[in-house]
C-alpha cells in the first residue's frame, strides 16, 4: 500500500510540475463586436500571422512569438499589442468606438490595458489645437503636466516588468520631448518664416539643364519649390500629379522648381530620373544636400516638402498644398496665378 502511495505522489507531481511548466507561445481569443473583416492581422518586421474571426465575431488562436509590441489589424484600424510567450490575452473590443472600447482580460492584460489607455491619452494630446498657441511657458507647464500624467498611467499600470517599464519611461520622455520639438518648429514657422517675410534663398544650386540656379534668378514670377529626392517613394508619388499642374499652368505666373536633397554619390541617380522620367520644370541638385542653408533654413525635417514664394521673393506659404491637392489649386486661383 505504501509503495501504491509513493508511486501515486511522484505521478501527481510530475503532473503538477508539466501543469506549472510556462506555456512556450500565446494564447490569444476575444470578441469583435460589429467586426470590419473575417480576420485579425498581428504583425511585426519580423512577423505575421491572420487570425480567423467567426460569423459571431468571436475568435480564438496560438502564436510564437518574441516578446515585444505587435500591430493588430482589424481590416480597416489598429493598435499596438504586446506579446509574449505564456500570456493567456482575450480581447473584447467595438469597431464603432474602436480606440475607446478595447479591453483586455488574462494573463498579460494589464500591460494591453496600460497601452490602450496610453493611446487614448495621446491621441487627447495630439488632437489639441489650442497646445502650440500657448505662450512658451504656457507650453512647458503643459508639457510636464502631459509627460507627469503619462508616468502615473504607467504606475498605476502595476507592471511587473521592468524592462518594459523602463522603456516606456525613456518613451515618455521621447514624446514630450518630440512634442516640444514640434512647438519649437511651429514657433519658427509662425514668425520667421510666417506669410510675407523674405524668404530663405539659395544660390548657385547645380541645374539639370546646364550651369547653376538661384532663387533670385527666379524674381518676377511666383515659385512653387518641390523639395524631393530620388529614394523617397511618397515624392515619386506626387510626380504624375506635379507634371499635371505643371501643365495646367505653363506659361502662367508661376515657376516650378524641383530641388533634389540626394546625397553627392546619388548625384547620377539624381540626373538619370530627371531623364527618364521627363521631369519639367527648373531641376537643381542642392548644394550640401540635407545640410544645405535654405533646406535648413526652412527647417525641412521631411519630404516632399513644398513652398510657395511670391513674385518679389517673399514667403506666401512654408508649407504649401501638395500637387495632389485641389487645395494647390485653390491657392493659386486665390493668387490669380
């Protein structure tokens, strides 16, 4: 009998240790009320994978992951989702309040929760119209207050994860920080680039079609500058569309110049799609591509980037409608172009 019991009580605990062995992948299932698709797409640069939502828009599945934050797709929006090996994550959320509705049970769900309510907060932040029309230190107030109510969400959270902890508050700090930066470049552009101030200019700028270019060479007619280069997908998006105004407005009061921030080795690059993509227009190769004066001046952080210059070299508008824009066109009509 005692050897039946000995036996007995390795057997349980073996089973209690394969029971208490953490599970190697993901659980994930939930509810999508009002569901956009027939699927869920959770994604990283390293990973993909569909999963099916029923008729009832309930939904069940197993992943293997890294642990790390995902992107959840639902056919039409999405958030940001972590995961890692050993969560028991169920979701319940509502397309028509989409941000506002998700919620997270299980294991792993306090995490979810904390980055649900953060996005909801960003997105109160982002959305605030009156935030860059404070007074500087009306802003910086705002901003501790921002990133202080930021650091209380995380807090409250109660994660237990102090990786993830510790890098969320270095994210907190980045945004505040991007924020302030954003505030500092409206600032600038309000003022010192603000609508009939004299424009930053640029000289000597190398010209496809032969010797250089300036932009007082270009005096006596509006310039719309199209700040571009050749390994940037959304300016090669806008050329079919620039090609069009371009046009529409040939032999109007208006020059249209092209301006390549390419680097000096894609300098043939540069002259090649010129070429072969027929474009018109004034095409000139910037001088010290990102670190040219006028790029600088006009604090290009992106591209494409456009700018409207009046006829006298004055600024009508730092950032200006794209050519895919009717607003371009609505502009121009306003001008009498």
């Amino acid at each position: 009998m005692k050897k039946i019991i000995y036996v007995l009580a390795v057997a349980i605990a073996v089973i209690a240790c394969k029971e208490e062995a953490p599970k190697d992948y993901v659980t994930f299932s939930g509810k999508i009320t009002n569901k956009n698709s027939d699927s869920l797409i959770i994604r990283s640069r390293t990973f993909s994978k569909k999963i099916n939502v029923n008729e009832n828009g309930t939904f069940s599945d197993t992943l293997k992951v890294e642990k790390g934050a995902f992107n959840l797709f639902d056919g039409s929006e999405s958030t940001t989702i972590y995961l890692g090996n050993g969560f028991d994550l169920i979701l319940n959320l509502d397309t028509k309040q989409f941000d506002e509705t998700i919620k997270y049970e299980g294991i792993g769900a306090n995490i979810n929760n904390y980055l649900a309510a953060l996005a909801l907060m960003q997105e109160e932040v982002f959305e605030d119209e009156t935030l860059f029309e404070l007074e500087k230190t009306k802003f910086d107030e705002k901003m501790n207050d921002v990133n202080l109510k930021f650091k209380n969400l995380l807090a409250e959270a109660k994660i237990v994860d102090t990786a993830f902890v510790s890098g969320q508050e270095k994210q907190i700090d980045g945004l505040t920080k991007y924020i302030a930066s954003s505030y500092e470049e409206k600032q600038y552009m309000a003022t010192v680039l603000a609508k009939g101030n004299a424009s930053p200019i640029f000289e000597n700028y190398e010209n496809f079609k032969g010797g250089t270019t300036s932009l007082n060479d270009l005096k006596g007619k509006y310039v719309y500058v199209d700040v571009w280069a050749t390994w940037c997908g959304p300016c090669k998006r806008e050329i079919p569309f620039l090609k069009e105004v371009e046009k529409a407005y040939h032999g109007k009061n208006v020059e249209f110049v092209s301006i390549s921030v390419d680097k000096a080795k894609d300098h043939e690059a540069w002259k090649k799609m010129v070429e072969e993509k027929e474009l018109g227009g004034v095409q000139l190769f910037a001088d010290k591509d990102w670190s040219s004066d006028f790029v600088k001046d006009y604090k290009i952080n992106g591209i494409p980037r456009f700018i409207l210059i009046d006829p006298v070299g004055n600024i009508v508008t730092p950032d200006a409608p794209r050519p895919s824009s009717e607003e371009l066109i609505s502009l121009f009509d306003e001008l009498k172009i």
